[in-house]
C-alpha cells in the first residue's frame, strides 16, 4: 500500500520539496535499513528508502533504454548512418 500526502519539506540534501508519503515494508527489511541508519550508511530512514527508489528508477531507465536498442536492426542502422555521413561535406553544421 501506498498512501500519498500533500504536504512539501524542502530538505537540505535535495533543492526539490518532498512529499510525505506512507508505505508498508516488511519488518527485516526494515531491520535491515534501520542498521544501515545506525552504521551512518544513511542519516535517517527517509534517505535510505529515497536512495533505493533512485537506484531503482535509474536502473529501470537503463533497463528500458536497453530493451529499444534490442528492437533497433544493425544493418538499417548502419545504412542509415552511412547515408548522412555520405552526404556530410565534412564540416559541422552551424547551430
């Protein structure tokens, strides 16, 4: 379950606000977060869990950009790529 709140908290880690929101995590996996706050790994739960949906989005980002290269035909592409080269007259164009 996951339960959005309303309210912002700018934080000093980060220049964006946050929201507070409620979740449900299971006990060892809190145990085990709440020792990684002990160790000084995170200042406080709310870093630990913020670093791990990081982690996790940037991992799906890369997940799903590697799953459309896998679509993409390297022969077209190749040809494509050799079809502007071909045309280039060997200077960059002017932005």
């Amino acid at each position: 379950m996951l339960a959005f709140g309303m309210m912002n908290h700018p934080t000093e880690f980060n220049t964006m606000p946050s929201v507070k929101v409620a979740i449900t995590v299971d006990r060892d996996s809190l145990k085990e977060l709440d020792r990684m706050v002990a160790e000084g790994q995170f200042p406080n739960r709310s870093r630990g869990f913020q670093a791990a949906l990081d982690e996790k989005l940037a991992r799906s980002r890369r997940t799903r950009l590697a799953a459309e290269c896998a679509h993409l035909e390297p022969a077209e592409e190749r040809a494509l790529a050799d079809e502007v080269l071909a045309g280039e007259s060997g200077q960059w164009p002017r932005y």
